[in-house]
C-alpha cells in the first residue's frame, strides 16, 4: 500500500495563513495559552524509611539483572544439518544379510532400507551415503544403502575405518555461508585388534572430543549373523549366531544424541538388543538445575534477585554461621549416564560477590560454602566469617565427574582375546544360541573414555545466594 501525504508550505491549501492579520490572531492565541500556563507538581519525594519498610531489599534493576547467572549455554539440536553416512563394505559385512532365527531380529536389513530416511526426516538434513573399506571412501550413488540389501556388493577386503573418520571430501548441501552443522555416522562391525581399536579411539579423540561442544557417539546394536566372523583364525561359519554391528556418530553433542534417540526409537530395537555411550565434555544435556533448600530459622526472600523464585535460594539477613538442607527428588540426586558409565562426584564452589552494582569472583568467598554429599538428604553449610559484612554473594555449585573406573556391564559386547573362544566358537547362552562379541571393544571405548577424565566436567550446577547483614 502506497502512503500519500498532504503538503505542507507556503504553496500548500493546507497551510492556509497568508496574511498579516492570520498572523497577528496566531500570536494572540499564543501569547493567551502562555498565560494560562501551569506548572507541574512536583513530584512527592519518597522517604528512604518507608521504603525500606516496603521493600526490604531494593535492588536497582540494572543491578537485578547482573545477579541472575548466565544462561545455561547448552546448545539445542541443529535445525539444519550435513549428515554423511559411511558404510563398511568390507566382505564380513554381508555375513549380516541373513535370516533371523525365532527370538531374534535382523536389524541390519532394517538399517539398509531405513536409516537413511529416518536420518534425513528427523532433521532438515543433506544426506550423503558413503563406502568405505579398501582404499579411499567412495560415495554412492542414488541408491544410496539399498544397493548393500545383496551379500555381492561387500567386496572390499579390508576395513580401513580410519579413513572413514578422517574422510573431509564431501561438500556442504549448501551455498557458502550458510551454517549447517555436520554429523558424521560411521556403520560397521568395529573389528580390529588392540593396537588398531586404540589407534581409532585416539583418531576420534583428536578430531572431535578436544573440541568442548562436540561428541563421539557409539550405539552397539545385535543383529542376526551367519558366517565366519572377522577373526584371526579363521573360526568356523557357525561360530556365531548373532553379532554386533556399531553406529559411530559425531558431531555436536545435541545432534549426537538425538540421531541416537531416532536410530533406536524409528528402527524399533529391543532394549536387550543394544547398548549406547556418548562421550563429550558436555556430558548432561541440562547442566543447570532448579534448587530448594529448607533452613529453618533462616530468612529467605527472593525479592533481592528477580527471576530468582523457584529457581535459586535467596538467603538473607545472614549473620553467623547456616546449614541448610537440599530438597531434591530422588531421581536428580544421581546424575545417570548409563548402566556402561559409573561417575563418582565431587563438588567444586564459585562465588561472585555483588558490591556497589558490580559483581567479581572472590575467591576468599569460595570457602564460605561447603556441601556434604555424603549426608541424606545434601547438606549445605555457609560460613559466615568467610563473608563479608552487607554484601550479596551468588555461590554456583558444580558436581564434578570422578570417573574412578573403567567402563562397566561390557562383557555381553566385548571379546578380549580370540583365546577366549572355544574350539573357535562363541560359547553357547542359555537358549542355545551363540552370541558373539567384538574383539578389543573395552580398549576402544575405555580410551575414548580416558580422553574424558582428562578434563573437569561438571554433571549438574546449582545456584544459591546469601545476603549477609
């Protein structure tokens, strides 16, 4: 809709005073309002005492808004992604392709006619499909997987998976410019010897976990499997019944997780029939958590902090010494990464204290909290004659993973060595079938795992504030 606009001048119909007189009945009129002109009041000042009275706490509103920590930082899915998808097509591979017998499942054939559509609708997703195994990656064409539904096209003769993680030949879906995180999903039956399962971990290690927003997930899945598994031997075709095949996924942690969560939920496995890990400094997907506290006898007020209410404490008016007790529900007192994972916790203590509206750590304020993990419930403990007098103080508290052992519950997955066969054969379960396991698996995962312990990383974090008097 086009505007139009009257015009105003000399020359305009609209500005019709054209005359001396017009001019003089104009200053009149004006010379008239100027006399019935009023001041205004003034407005009623404000006694500092009633105030106070009213507000206990005033707390000026630029000031308010620097007491509120930083927002939680942990990045949401990506809209739009890159996703290139890298096949094993070495010849162990097709030894997948085969009838399940009753009580079992072939998700292989469901991955081959599947993923690739589960993958692409969960996000708005480029998918590329790749080969690898003997020489370079080679990316297919528009059959994608579905070409590998046949035992003939698993012709490579060996595995070179490293060249699948260092693989950067694929182009972005699109133009310059344009912000598309990438994931990368490797598929294949992982297997390699000690040396060479380290050598891969430490692969990942470098092009992905020293980078703090990015991840390396694995999701093992069990499949139905006839043939001879790839083992030094050369172990019989009726060694096994079913075997491992793994998801290698990497990318942004969010993203890690939720091809994860789309692969197992959209290809409908059996919780008995995989397990998952996702290593990345960002462990937990939400860091920040809500906190109560009960402290009888003590003053909470959450008018000093806005924003605050049934999100941190506010505890007031302290002048000696407070122990106070964490409400939580039973199921946020342990952070749970999985049955494969067991993390100890210790707790680290931050302080910012807030003086005439600005606020800096102080680090002679950190040991003014304590926290006693051991006692049920938490027990928070501020020491008074570490503070000082009339000031604000936002004390953050971080439980820290202790990762006091190697990964855990991995023995259905893992082979150590091909010694532990028996006459070449996995041994039998209790329903007679023949589960194998993957050679060096705990290596591989335990050296990814020690990437992690290499860093602090917080599982949960919670605020709380103390206003001394």
């Amino acid at each position: 809709m086009r505007r139009t606009y009257g015009r105003v001048g000399p020359q305009g119909s609209k500005a019709g005073f054209g005359s001396t007189a017009s001019f003089v009945v104009m200053a009149l009129v004006a010379g008239l309002l100027a006399g019935c002109r009023h001041d205004p009041k003034p407005e009623p000042k404000t006694d500092p005492k009633s105030a106070s009275k009213t507000d206990p706490n005033p707390v000026k509103e630029d000031v308010a808004l620097t007491l509120l920590p930083p927002p939680d930082g942990a990045s949401a899915v990506s809209k739009s992604i890159d996703l290139h998808f890298y096949l094993d097509s070495s010849g162990s591979m097709k030894n997948f392709l085969v009838a399940a017998k009753p009580g079992q499942t072939n998700y292989f054939t469901r991955v081959l006619n599947k993923a690739g559509d589960i993958l692409s609708e969960s996000w708005n997703a480029n998918v590329s499909f790749w080969r690898f195994g003997d020489g370079e990656p080679r990316q297919l064409d528009g059959d994608g997987l579905s070409k590998f539904l046949v035992p003939a096209a698993f012709t490579d003769k060996s595995t070179h998976i490293e060249k699948a993680i260092a693989d950067k030949t694929h182009a972005t879906g699109e133009p310059s410019g344009v912000d598309r995180h990438q994931v990368k999903v490797i598929l294949t039956d992982l297997f390699q010897d000690k040396d060479g399962a380290g050598k891969l971990a430490v692969l990942l290690d470098e092009a992905y976990l020293n980078q703090e927003s990015m991840a390396v997930g694995v999701l093992g899945v069990r499949s139905a499997f006839h043939g001879k598994p790839d083992l030094p031997g050369h172990p019989d075709p009726d060694a096994a019944d079913s075997m491992p095949f793994y998801f290698l996924i990497s990318g942004q942690a969010p993203d890690v997780r939720f091809a994860i969560k789309h692969l197992v939920e959209d290809l409908k496995i059996a919780d008995q029939d995989y397990f998952k890990i996702v290593f990345t400094q960002r462990p937990v997907e939400h860091l920040v958590h809500n906190l109560k506290v009960n402290a009888v006898g003590i003053t909470q007020d959450d008018r000093p902090v806005p924003g605050s209410r049934n999100r941190f404490p506010v505890l007031t008016r302290v002048r000696k010494d407070v122990k106070v007790s964490m409400e939580e529900p039973p199921e946020e007192q342990k952070v749970n990464l999985g049955p494969h994972i067991k993390l100890g916790v210790h707790p680290k203590v931050m302080a910012v204290a807030f003086r005439r509206g600005q606020g800096s750590p102080d680090s002679k304020a950190q040991e003014g909290l304590t926290l006693a993990l051991n006692e049920e419930p938490r027990q928070i403990t501020i020491h008074r004659s570490a503070l000082d007098a009339n000031t604000m103080y936002r004390f953050q508290i971080d439980l820290m993973e202790d990762w006091e052992q190697p990964l855990a519950n991995l023995d259905p997955w893992n082979l150590e060595s091909p010694q532990d066969l028996v006459n070449d054969r996995y041994p039998e379960d209790a329903k007679g079938g023949r589960p194998g396991r993957t050679l060096s698996l705990r290596h591989f995962l335990n050296v990814l795992r020690l990437k992690m312990s290499q860093h602090e990383t917080p599982l949960a974090r919670y605020y709380i504030y103390v206003q001394t008097n």
